[in-house]
C-alpha cells in the first residue's frame, strides 16, 4: 500500500449561465409565491420569477421575500436545472432531517 494520498480529477464543470450571471435583468419580474390560505402577508417567503433573456431562453431566479434589493441575493436556474430542483423537493431531497 502507498502512502500517497490519492487524487481524483474532478468531473469537468460546465457553466450554462455564465453569460447572465450578473447580467440578468430583474427589474421587471413579477415575483410570484406559493398561495397558503392563512399566509401572513408580511411573513418570509420564497419567490419565483420566470425571466426571459435574449439569448432566447428563460431562467427561474428564487429569492427570499424578506430580501427583495438590488444587491441581495438571488438564485437562478435554467429550465433543465429548475425541473430537477422540483423532482428533487416532490422526492424529499431537501426534507428536514428532524
């Protein structure tokens, strides 16, 4: 046995959205959310916008209703990516452990 640490290579990244990153116009979103009959309206949210580029695509930005600045945090997908971040959460993927 060696004891040289083993290396992996990493599986290579391929990065679909690196031509909106940062230049996703968001302005013009209309964010909606999830509708709950007892929802507090001035209470913590997720919101999601389907935003249309000119590259001919249309990505899903999510971001917390709390947050809601021009230089606060907001998550995009692409269409593909947003399909399995669904499947995902209707399988229990991102289900608290508890």
């Amino acid at each position: 046995m060696s004891d040289e640490p083993t290396t992996r290579e990493s599986a290579p990244i391929f990065d679909d959205k690196a031509h909106v990153r940062g230049k996703l116009d968001l302005t013009k979103a209309e964010w909606q959310r999830a509708a709950e009959p007892d929802a507090d309206p001035n209470g913590e949210y997720v919101e999601i916008a389907f935003v249309p580029h000119d590259d001919g695509k249309t990505y899903i930005a999510m971001r917390n209703s709390k947050f809601t600045g021009p230089n606060d945090t907001v998550l995009v997908f692409t269409e593909s990516e947003w399909d399995a971040f669904v499947e995902g959460a209707k399988a229990g993927e991102f289900d608290e452990p508890w």
